[in-house]
C-alpha cells in the first residue's frame, strides 16, 4: 500500500486500494469511498488519521507497533466513515472491529496486541461512528 506522511490528518492514500468485505452495496457513495460488488474502494488521495488510541502515552507499550496497522486503519476508517454517513448500518460495526483486528495480525502484528486494540475498539469506538446531527458530508 502506498500512502504519505501528511499534516492535517496522518496519512494521504497514493493509490486506488479495493478490499474484499462481507458488506451489502452502498447505495450511495461519498467522496473517496464506496462499496460495490463486495468490495471496498478507496480512490486516491484519500486521507486518514490512521489508530485512534485514548491514552496513547499511558499506554505506549502496547501501541508501539503502529507500523503493522495502516492497512487496517484505513479500511477500518473508511467503513466507520460510511456508518457515520449512514451508508452502512451501526450494525457493521463489529464486522469493522474484527476486519480491523485480523487485518493488524496478518500484516505482523502480534494476536496479543490485537486483541487489546480490539477491546479497545469495542470498548470506546462507539462514540466515534454514532452519525452527527449536522453531518458535514451531506449523502
């Protein structure tokens, strides 16, 4: 996967990136992202701000392989995204938390630290995907 190193978010995305998921078809789609014939699209120049982790300096010694997340970061970001804008149910959330989880073991990371960033994901992300009342990407 190729992406930069940028300023306002973390991470800029340097090429199209299509992930199989088990996820039904987005009707709609907003920019940089879709779903279509069971697979995740990303296009191009789409920025991420990669792990969200709460108390990252308490917690540093679990977090300190963040270079095996970036793949998962982004197909995990993308699709708490498209919750966010109501293209994918609340429900796939949890199928977001483990594609995310199993996606950091097969890039290296080890299961121990995943598990800990999933517990973390279920534990605290729900707040992070709930749709705002003003959204700023209108669908």
């Amino acid at each position: 996967m190729k992406y930069r190193n940028i300023v306002k978010y973390k991470y800029e995305l340097m090429e199209y990136i299509n992930v199989r998921v088990l996820l039904p078809d987005t009707a709609k789609t907003i920019p940089y992202i879709c779903i279509e014939n069971n697979a995740l699209n990303i296009k191009k120049h789409y920025a991420w701000d990669g792990s969200s982790i709460p108390l990252k300096n308490a917690w540093s010694w679990i977090w300190n392989s963040d270079k095996y997340c970036k793949r998962a970061s982004l197909i995990h970001d993308a699709l708490c995204q498209l919750i966010r804008a109501g293209l994918l149910d609340l429900t796939y959330r949890f199928y977001a938390d483990d594609l995310y989880r199993n996606m950091c073991i097969e890039d290296g990371m080890s299961k121990w630290q995943a598990d800990m960033r999933f517990w973390f994901l279920r534990k605290f992300g729900k707040s992070k995907v709930v749709k705002p009342e003003n959204p700023i990407i209108e669908v």
